[in-house]
C-alpha cells in the first residue's frame, strides 16, 4: 500500500509540474515573440509533453480512487468532488487547445491562435488550482493519519 501511496505523490506531483512547465513556457514563447520558439514549444508540449501528463495523471486518479475507497473523510470527499472536473478540463479543453495550437502555430498566429490561447491558460490555470488543492488536501489526510497513530 506505500508504494501506491507514494507512486500517487510522485505522479501528482510530476502531473502538476509539467502544466506549470507547459503554461511557463507557451508564456516565455509569446512575450519574446520568436514564432518559431512557439512553434517548437507547441510541438514539444504534443508530441512530448502529453505521453508523460496523461499517464501520471491517470496513474494519480486511479491510485487515488483505490487508496480512498469508500471513505467519509472530508479531505477525501473534497478530492474525490474534483477530480471529475480535472479530468473533464483536460480531456474537453486543455488536450484539444495544445493539439488544435500546435496545428495553428504552424498556420498563422491570428486572433483565433490567440482565443485559443487564451483559454487554455485559464483551463491549465483552474486545473493547477484543483490539483493544488488536492495536494493541500493529502497533505492534511497524512497528517491526520500521523496523529491518530501516534
């Protein structure tokens, strides 16, 4: 059980520093204005960046799913109730906009690149936000855990 307790962690962790990775970046290409930089991190962020996310962000879900069980712990509920939206925002929005960006960034940067742009930071923003939150969370569960065995 500690290893799946612990392959949670990492994932999440993993999870959540690669979309501060992809929002830091896709922010670094558009300000220095250099097309091909944003071509190059679009690309990076499909062809790359999604095999490693997805994965950790599944390998997260599921663990966290099994680790919970039918707990009534309020920590647990809380991130049990957004873990749906997490997961809808990637699969309906954040993975969508990095393809659809992608293909664009090698069209023309319009105002169409730029409205998609746009929501995909605020998407990856309120997902950072949420999983933040669960981290904030499970961190409050083992602390609990801790107190009550010793």
């Amino acid at each position: 059980m500690k290893i799946f307790r612990n392959l949670h962690k990492v994932t999440g962790l993993i999870s959540l520093i690669l979309i501060l990775l992809f929002m830091g970046s896709t922010i670094y290409a558009e300000i220095s204005g250099n097309i091909l930089l944003i071509q190059k991190v679009k690309s990076l962020i499909v062809w790359r960046g999604l095999f490693v996310l997805i994965p950790c962000l599944i390998i997260t879900g599921a663990i966290g799913f099994k680790l919970a069980g039918q707990s009534k712990n309020v920590n647990i509920l809380k991130k049990r109730k957004r873990m749906p939206f997490i997961a809808l925002n990637g699969v309906f929005i954040l993975i969508p906009c990095a393809i659809y960006l992608e293909y664009l960034s090698f069209q023309m940067l319009d105002s169409t690149f730029y409205s998609v742009q746009t929501l995909e930071l605020c998407a990856g923003l309120i997902n950072c936000i949420l999983i933040i939150l669960n981290i904030r969370d499970g961190i409050r569960i083992n602390k609990i855990k801790k107190s009550l065995l010793s």
